[in-house]
C-alpha cells in the first residue's frame, strides 16, 4: 500500500506491556507456559501476525498455534474432536444449570404470587406491570447491575426475574378468564376455595400455565447466552469468544447448539401437555 511507518520519537501513544491475566484455577505448568511469553513478542511480530489476520484472511486461532509451535511453547496440535464433544457438553449442563435453576425458581414465584393475586383485578395488574418492568431492561445491562448486588449468582437472578413475567401473566390471565359459570357450579355444589382452585380452576387453567412456563424456558435458554459476558460460562462462551476473534466457526459452536436447545425445551413441553392436559382441553382436539 505504499505506506511508511512512523516512529513514535516524542512518546505520544503509551507503551503496551501485555501482561498475562488468568484464574488462580489453573493448572501451574499452563501458567508456566503463558509466563515463557514473555519479551517474545516485540514491535515487529505483532504486527506480522495482525498482518497475517488482516491481509491473509487467517483466523486468530491458527495465527497463535503457528506462533506457539514455533517458539516451541506447544506441542504439533492434535486431533482435538474429544476436547470439542467435552467443552461441548460441559457448556450445555452449565447453560441448563443457569436455565433451569432460575426456571425452578421463576415457576414458584410466579404461581405462588399468580395464585393469591387472581382475585383482586387492581393488586393483578400491579403485579404483572411490576414484572414486566423487568423485561423493559436489556438483557445484559440487567446482568451488569446484578453483579454489584449478587456476587457471583447475576446470571441466575436476571434469568429468574426475566422468566417471572410470561409465568405469572399467564397464570394470571388463565384463572380470571374462566368462565364465571363453572365458577359459580364450583361453589353451588359447596366446594370451599382451596377445593375450587385444585379441582376446577388449575385445571382448566393449565394449558395457559404450561405455555407461560415453555415461553419463560424458552426466552431464559436464549438470555442465557448473554451470561457468558459476565463469565458464568454455558453456550454463550464460544459465542463471546468467537466474536472477540472473530472466529465464525466459534460462533456456531455456541448458536447451533443453544437454538437446538430452544427447539428441544419446547418439544418437550409439547409432550408435557399433551400428558398433563385433558386430550378435549387441548386447542383442536376433541374427547373421543
């Protein structure tokens, strides 16, 4: 590009000192490994190897693994198919750990405080207009504010206070539209509230529950992914990280599988209502 290079003889831009920054949890002979680094990188080699990411189109991935094998700081790469299938799997019980942890903990509060506010219209609307404040908050923000306040569990507290609203909505909605009639054959033939709620009103208002509780898994597997930006781990780990890299590849490693979860999650719900549900309850299907 016909280009010169300037020094910087006046000292206008700050001297970069890279300086390794990793988890007392790791194995001492990596944390040997990155310290031999050291005063390896100079000026020129840096920009050799932005260069080869730049103008070569090469990912960061092999860029470094060359550098590495050259300094002779890593062994020649093997065949890493059994380490992909393990970070694959551990990713995913981590992401299911965060999803289903907050779920838990969303379906309880949520029904319980669905339940004992049905009847009063006013407190009803309060509530769910107070937990739909929740959903007006970008995801990730809602992670960043939780950190000061909740240590290491932000992930599972934004994911809980964002799988309350279509729960307790849901809940809500189903038991105030019953029809008024089965309501009043309920308590005609002397069955006390507690009776009501168990025999008549959740069953029939399941259905709308069930889907309040697949719409809060659903949306929790997807903001999940976003979690990986504080460090709580799960598929979004290879998704920050390919996008810090830009690595495509890495992307996918965390997008296909998350979006195969979500299809799971809600497959899976579909056969749950089709067990819990009376069959002439459920949308288009008639008793035999």
């Amino acid at each position: 590009y016909q280009l010169t290079t300037l020094k910087d003889d006046r000292n206008y831009f700050p001297e970069y000192l890279a300086a390794p920054f990793v988890r007392r949890s790791l194995d001492q002979a990596i944390k040997t490994r990155i310290n031999e680094l050291a005063g390896t990188l100079d000026d020129h080699s840096m920009r050799r190897l932005n260069g080869e990411v730049v103008v070569q189109k090469r990912s960061f991935a092999d860029v470094a693994s060359e550098f590495l094998l050259e300094a002779d700081l890593i062994e020649v790469a093997r065949d890493d198919s059994a380490a992909f299938w393990q970070r694959l799997i551990k990713n995913t019980i981590t992401h299911l750990q965060l999803t289903f942890v907050a779920l838990f903990f969303g379906c309880l509060f949520g029904l319980i405080i669905g339940i004992a506010v049905y009847r009063s219209r006013s407190i009803s609307r309060v509530v769910v207009y107070l937990a739909g404040l929740m959903q007006t908050v970008p995801s990730i923000a809602l992670l960043a504010l939780m950190i000061p306040l909740f240590g290491i569990l932000p992930a599972i507290v934004a994911l809980f206070l964002y799988s309350i609203l279509p729960i307790l909505r849901n809940t809500i909605t189903a038991l105030v539209t019953i029809d008024p009639l089965l309501k009043r054959v309920a308590d005609a033939i002397g069955l006390t509230n507690r009776q009501q709620l168990r025999y008549v009103l959740l069953p029939l208002a399941l259905p709308n529950i069930l889907a309040g509780i697949k719409t809060a898994a659903v949306i929790s597997i997807g903001t999940a992914t976003l979690a990986a930006f504080i460090g709580a781990g799960g598929l979004g780990e290879p998704i920050v990280t390919g996008l810090a890299l830009n690595d495509t590849q890495l992307i996918l490693q965390g997008a296909i599988p998350a979006a195969c979860l979500a299809i799971l999650v809600e497959l899976l719900f579909e056969l749950l209502e089709r067990i819990l549900v009376k069959p002439h309850m459920l949308k288009g299907v008639l008793p035999d």
